[in-house]
C-alpha cells in the first residue's frame, strides 16, 4: 500500500537528519536544530521509538535554556564557514559521533525580533516524549525547566487578556511582515502547552498546579474563540488584524481542542471550499497576503509565497488528523493517502511545493530535502490513523 511506501520513506528522511543523535532541521539550508521544527518532528521521532535522539535534542535546549526561561530559536555552529553542526561519523553510525563544533544558541529571528513559539513547542515535544518513552528521571529533572517556559511565555501577554502578544517575523510564517500582535497559531500552541503542563503536573502528583495549568487553559481556550472566530467565514481568523484563513492555527485547533465539532466542520469545509488541499495538502493561507505584508526580502528572493500561496506536508498532515478527529475516516485517509503519493514520487519528504505541486525551486532558492519537521509529522499522521 502507498502509505506503508511512503511511510518507509519518511523514516528514512527523518533519521537521515539525526547527527549525534541531535534531530536537524534539514539537510542543506537547515542543517542545525530550530526549536520549532524538532518540536513536531519529535512526534513522529516518539511513534518509531527514537527515544534517545528527541531526549538528546530537548536537553540540548535545555542547556541554552535563559534564566528568564526562554529557550533559543535555535542553536548554531561558531563558525560562519560551516551552517550548522559539525558532526564526525564513527563506526556505530550517526549514534556515534561526536559534535566537534562549538555550539550556541540563537534567541532572536533573522530580523532581530523576539520569536515566540519555540516556548510552547518544546513543552509539547517534552511532554510528549515523557508520556511515550515513560522517562520518569527526566520529567522529575526537568519539570521545573519546562514551568519557567511557560511562564516566560505568559509574560509575552502584554494586557493581561490571556492572549501572547508577538512582533513580526517571530513564529513559524517568519517571511510575513503583517503577522504580530495577537496570533493564532502561536496562542493555539500555547493552550496546547498549558494542557500538556497540566498532565504533566499530574503525572508528577503536583495536584494543586495541575488544577491551576488548567483554569489557564481553559481561559485561553475562551479568548481564543471570542477573539478570533469569524461565524459568518466559518473559520479562525489569523491575527486580530488578519481575517484571511491561516492553515496553521486553523487546523491545530481542531486537532489540539480548540475548537468544537461544529468549528471543527467547518473549519474544514472553508478548506475544502477554498481548495487548499490542491495540489499537495496543504496551502499555507487564503486568501493571500497583501504584498506589503510580507518582507521585501522575501519578495525580492522569489519567495513571496513561501506562507500563503505555497503548500507543506506538515500542514496536510495535521488535516488529515483533523479530519479523523471530526470522524472523517475517509477523507483522513484520501489525503494521507495523497501526501503519500508525492513522498514516494519525489523518493524523500521535501520542505515546501509550488502550485503546481513540485518542489519548490526558484533561483534563489530550492526546497530543502530530507525535510524533518514534514517526515516526522506525516510519520506521526500515519500512526494516528493505524498505518506504519
């Protein structure tokens, strides 16, 4: 079957990344540990048991942790010679190793803006990784850590409405100049972390935080719905300044509880109207963003598209478990199934697809292959969904 194929495949893309059991982000343009894309590529890491390499890669974080608690963005080579780490191979393999570069850490973007999504993301990749691996040294070692990133995140909510507040350039869609101010994908993640903190202050006995993780969830969770869902639309809003429908904070709020059934539906049926599963699952936004929204660089580089009119895998991964989640079994399956298509025609899980659904490669700039945060998604999708 073409999911088991392309399964197989995206194991292979993915541990093709581990360096010294370090997850990178990528093989040429990424290659160094960004907080954000070994967060969801650490879900599907957990799923096939590379249990070692996610641990390696949360501690690796944990050591450039600030004191303040916010982690880096990610973590770099000193050298400008080299992008990313530098890894000596020995004879038992990449497990073999040993970082030989001098490493440090990265906190703020390629616009010297504070970023702001590495902090949830790593709590979920943390918590995650605890509960799959029962590693129980590890979270009683590490719980105070992961308290500290949640608080330093609660500290970028500027008015005290339970929503963070962020500067341009500084999640994920890091080419889109009009993203800031209130989020959603980032306050999406953030709920996400605090129901994560909750069960992990549980798992712990920690009885009396876990109570409080979650009233704070729960607050934002409300905030999030009165803030940000456009009824008439049928579907989130991107930013408190952006109506257009972002598929990142859109589809995690189905998967991660955000959104109720009824949103959930149609959620997807805007997604489906809009034809964002076409032709590789999933685009990032539609409508557009205006052209002054987006950074001239970008532009300049022929990636205007890159976070609206282009599509990711990661994406349409977390659709197809969205769909599952709203007991869409066959429409889960029709597009994991699609997703599956592309990865076993291109032999490997690319980062990012033009409209017309090949690899991105302009003459600026060619879609990075292995693609970890997309191998280790669709990996983790596939499980969902009973396949691998």
């Amino acid at each position: 079957m073409i999911i088991h194929d392309a399964f197989e495949i995206a194991l292979k893309s993915l541990r093709e990344n581990y360096e010294s059991n370090i997850i990178m982000a990528g093989r040429n343009n990424y290659r160094e540990p960004w907080a954000r894309d070994f967060s969801f590529a650490s879900l599907g890491a957990v799923e096939v048991g590379d249990f070692e390499a996610v641990k390696k890669t949360l501690e690796l974080f944990l050591r450039y942790q600030g004191m303040n608690g916010m982690f880096p963005l990610r973590v770099e080579s000193s050298t400008l010679v080299m992008k990313g780490l530098s890894v000596v191979i020995g004879a038992a393999g990449s497990s073999g190793g040993k970082v030989r570069e001098k490493t440090v850490p990265r906190y703020c973007t390629d616009y010297f803006t504070v970023p702001v999504d590495q902090n949830p993301l790593l709590v979920i990749a943390a918590v995650n990784y605890i509960k799959k691996s029962r590693d129980i040294a590890f979270a009683h070692r590490h719980f105070s850590d992961f308290e500290r990133a949640v608080k330093w995140s609660l500290s970028q909510d500027v008015d005290g409405d339970y929503l963070v507040e962020q500067d341009p350039f500084a999640d994920w869609a890091d080419t889109v100049m009009g993203r800031n101010g209130k989020v959603l994908y980032t306050n999406v993640c953030f709920y996400k972390a605090l129901k994560e903190m909750e069960e992990y202050a549980g798992l712990l006995g920690h009885w009396k935080k876990s109570i409080q993780y979650n009233s704070m969830a729960e607050k934002v969770k409300r905030a999030l719905n009165r803030k940000f869902w456009l009824s008439k639309k049928g579907y989130y809003r991107n930013t408190e300044k952006i109506s257009n429908l972002s598929a990142d904070g859109n589809v995690l709020s189905i998967v991660w509880g955000v959104a109720d059934e009824r949103k959930g539906e149609a959620i997807e049926e805007s997604i489906s109207r809009f034809g964002m599963e076409k032709p590789v699952p999933l685009r990032a936004a539609h409508p557009r963003y205006d052209f002054y929204s987006v950074s001239g660089l970008a532009h300049f580089s022929g990636m205007g598209g890159y976070h609206d009119r282009w599509s990711w895998l990661w994406l349409g991964a977390f659709d197809c478990v969205a769909k599952h989640v709203l007991w869409d079994r066959k429409g889960a399956e029709r597009e994991l199934g699609r997703i599956a298509e592309i990865i076993v025609r291109d032999g490997t899980v690319y980062e990012i697809y033009d409209p017309r659904g090949r690899p991105v490669h302009t003459k600026f700039y060619k879609s990075d292959a292995p693609f970890s945060w997309s191998a280790g998604t669709f990996i983790w999708a596939a499980k969902q969904l009973g396949f691998g």
